[in-house]
C-alpha cells in the first residue's frame, strides 16, 4: 500500500465515514472530513516542494557541485528517490576522482618525458601538450587546449612534416633545424592515430642540439688531432729517408738530421701526454688527490726547472717574495698549471721579464704569471682556453706548443673549483692569475 494512504489524512476520511452513519456525529464527522481534506492539501503541498528540492539537488549534481545532497528523509518514496540520487552521485564522484586521478598521472608522466609531445585534433588543434615542447620552442607555457599548433609555432617546416603524415597515413620522421631564437636542432615525428575518431595526430619532437654540437666536437677534435700528429710525422719520415738516402754519409749535415727528428719526436711526446692529461682530466670519474702543502716552494721548484730555459732568452725570472700560501690541492696537478703558464711566459716572450707572485686571504689562494712578451689581441683572449686553439699558427709552430696548455690548465682549475682569468695588452705582454679555494673543493678521492 503506498505510504500516502497510510497517511493521517486518510485515517481521519475513514473516521469521519463511519460517524457519518449516526446523526449525533454528523457535524463531528464533517468538522473530521474538511481537516481530512486540509491534511491531504498540506501534504500535496510538502510533496511538492520535497520533489522541487530534489529537482534542485539532481540540477546542481548534474552541474559538477561535489557539495550537493539530495534529502532522503522521511524514508517514503520521495526518500527513497534522493537516496539513490545521492548514491548515483557519489558513485558518478568516485569515477570522476579515477579519472582525474588517471589523468593527473598521464600529464605528470608527459611533462617528466624530455621529449616534447603533443596530440592534436583532425584541425591541428591541441588536445595536449607537454612543458617539454614548450621549452624546446623558449615559450614560457605549453600551448593551451584548442589552440592551433601552427598558430602558436609559426614553423612551417612542422606543418609540412604534419600534413604529409596526415596525407599518406603514416609515421612521418625528419630532422629540422630552427632558430627560436637560438639555432636548435630537432627531430620531429608526426603519427596519425589508428582508430581515433577524431583523426587525432601525435607529435614528437626530440632536441638533438646537444648531442649535435658534442658530435661536432669529437668531429672537428679527432680532425685537429690527425692535423698535429700529421705534421711531425711528416717530418720525421722525410728525414729518415734523406738520411737512408745518402744523408748518412753527409757528414755535415747529418747531426742535424738527427736533431731534427729527435725534436719532432719529442713534439709528438709533448702532444700524446697533453691529450692523455686532458681525456684523464675530462673524465665524468675525474678525482682529485687532496693534500694540504704550501704553494710558494711549489712555484719555487717549477721555476727552478725552467730557469736555464729563461736565462737562455736572457729573461729575468723574478718570484715576488712573501708569506707561505698553505692550500688544499691536488699538489701534482696544480704543478702542472704553474708549469703550463710559466712555459708560456717564457715562449711567447723575447725580451723583459717573467715575473710570478702569489698570496691569498682566507678563502683563496692565488698566484700570477706577469711577461713582458708578444701579448694577446683582445678578440683572441676569451678563447685561448680552447682545446687547440693559437693566436697566431704560424709563429707558434715554431716555438712548439700543442695549443693544449692553457685547455689543461682551465680543466684542472674547474675540477678544484677555482678560475683563471687573462688580461694582455699585444706588444707589452700577458698576466694570467689563478685562484683556488683554500680547504680543497672538487670531486676529491677520499
Ligand atoms: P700552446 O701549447 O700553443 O702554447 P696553450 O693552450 O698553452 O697552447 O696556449 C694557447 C695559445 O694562447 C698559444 O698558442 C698562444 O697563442 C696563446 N698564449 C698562451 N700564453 C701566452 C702568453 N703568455 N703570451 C702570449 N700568448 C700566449
């Protein structure tokens, strides 16, 4: 029986019946027969605002409010209504939390992914794109949703990649390079996606900028080492040969023969060692000894060693006195950096001084190699640094250098943390100064 008849509206209509029958009731019964009608009509009334409000509810679920409930009270039809609007709520709510769930992950995985991605509509427009394509193109933010790719790109090279993959229905690949603004190399795919409904396309983009200039690197490096070996070898053959082809009994020249190839042998020594210290010292595993000593004797050795050299070119080679520079190093490899500059100084100087003073506060130590030599024309100083790189080729073949020194230098300076830096004024000489941070920093061996 629906609950409205068990309703206290009909149980008076039923009371008011059976008075009816006796004329003493009569007016009792009407009296009982018009509340019986008022009770029916106030109940109708509530009904119809209880399924106004659950109209409300079902409206504003149906607008995404998390916060609407529908009444389930009291637990009549009308309540039982709300109940299974609610629970349809609540379940359209947890499928709802899935999804979003799902698609946060997909969009945290896409902008994890170094490749730059998008997924476009039938029209080019973005259904998706990663923060990945966006730092590829220098935009602060990846493309929004429903913009079109090629509005927001203005790269026709990728539409063109686009429409052929469109066109023919297949995976399409090509390398292009763009300056947005920097020059940039990339790799872009272009897939249509089977069985998309919307003809929806995926676009790949890989940044090869990187690896093309390390490529090109170990290119033009491999070509610089063959071009250094060439020239020795070169020399030490023609030699050998004049000296099998009757040099040996030219008793005037044959010393110097000789000489020439013990000089270029040792050229191609100086050149092998350089090349080995630099792959050791560009090694991703690259250690530094630490330990603790004092700088000024350290100098003191290295100038010992090349004093005859300088005396020979009647240099003044001058160590501005002062206090000991205790330092953390790695002794062996910041030998090397006072040897390479004070080779330096005494090569491309022929006449004046080389002079080496050092100090330090409390966090650094420092030292300076001052000449008085051919200088360095100030477009060629950023790059002396660079593996192979020479002021002037044709004067240095002649005093013998690897174009590697100073390349060494930087390095080691870099794994202790420390700098360099060069000032030069051509014709009136060069100071190179080096600092180093005084307790030993850098990926050390213990
Ligand atoms: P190299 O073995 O040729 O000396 P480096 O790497 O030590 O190679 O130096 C690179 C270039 O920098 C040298 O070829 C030279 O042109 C220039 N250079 C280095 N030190 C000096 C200096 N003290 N005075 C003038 N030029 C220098």
């Amino acid at each position: 029986m629906p609950g409205w008849l068990r309703s206290r509206g009909f149980s008076l209509a039923l009371a008011a019946a059976a008075l009816i029958a006796t004329p003493f009731s009569r007016t009792a019964a009407l009296v009982m027969l018009a509340l019986a009608a008022a009770h029916l009509a106030l109940a109708g009334a509530e009904r119809q605002s209880r399924l106004r409000s659950l109209g409300e509810s079902a409206r504003r679920m149906g607008e995404g409010d998390r916060e609407a409930r529908a009444l389930e009270l009291p637990g009549d039809a009308i309540g039982r209504l709300g109940t299974t609007l609610n629970r349809m709520a609540e379940l359209s709510r947890a499928r709802l939390a899935d999804l979003e769930l799902e698609r946060d992950q997909r969009e945290r995985v896409l902008s994890h992914v170094s490749d730059g991605v998008a997924l476009l509509d039938s029209a080019g427009r973005v259904l998706h794109a990663n923060q990945s394509l966006a730092d590829i193109f220098g935009l602060a933010l990846p493309p929004a949703r429903g913009t079109r790719l090629q509005d927001v790109l203005r790269l026709s090279d990728i539409d063109a990649v686009i429409e052929t993959s469109r066109r023919e229905g297949r995976t399409i690949e090509r390398e292009l390079r763009f300056w947005t603004p920097a020059e940039r190399v990339v790799r872009v795919t272009a897939t249509p996606l089977e069985g998309a409904a919307d003809r929806a396309l995926l676009l790949v983009l890989q940044d090869h900028t990187e690896a093309e200039r390390v490529d090109r690197v170990r290119r033009d490096f491999v070509a610089n080492v063959s071009h250094e070996l060439k020239t020795p070898l070169t020399s030490l053959r023609g030699y050998a040969e004049t000296l099998l082809d009757g040099g040996l009994d030219d008793l005037e020249h044959r010393e110097g023969f000789v000489r020439v190839i013990r000089d270029q042998a040792e050229r191609l020594q100086a050149l092998v060692e350089d090349l080995l210290a630099l792959s050791e010292l560009e090694r991703p595993d690259a250690r530094l000894r630490l330990e603790r000593f004092d700088l000024r004797p350290l100098v003191e050795r290295a100038m010992a060693m090349l004093r005859e050299r300088a005396e020979r070119k009647q240099l003044e080679f001058v160590l501005v006195p002062g206090a000991p520079v205790p330092l953390r190093a790695d002794r062996g490899r910041i030998e090397q950096v006072v040897a390479n500059l004070l080779d330096n100084a005494i090569k491309y100087t022929e006449r004046g001084a080389v002079t080496v003073a050092l100090g330090g506060d409390e966090a650094h130590a420092w030292c300076e190699v001052r000449d008085t030599g051919a200088g360095i024309p100030p477009d060629d100083l950023s790059r002396v640094f660079e593996r192979f790189y020479r002021v002037d080729k044709s004067r240095v073949r002649d005093v013998g250098g690897t174009g590697l020194g100073l390349s060494i230098v930087k390095h080691i300076l870099t794994l202790h943390e420390g700098d360099i830096e060069v000032e030069s004024a051509p014709g009136r000489g060069s100071r190179f100064r080096f600092e180093l941070p005084r307790e030993g920093s850098g990926p050390s061996e213990s």
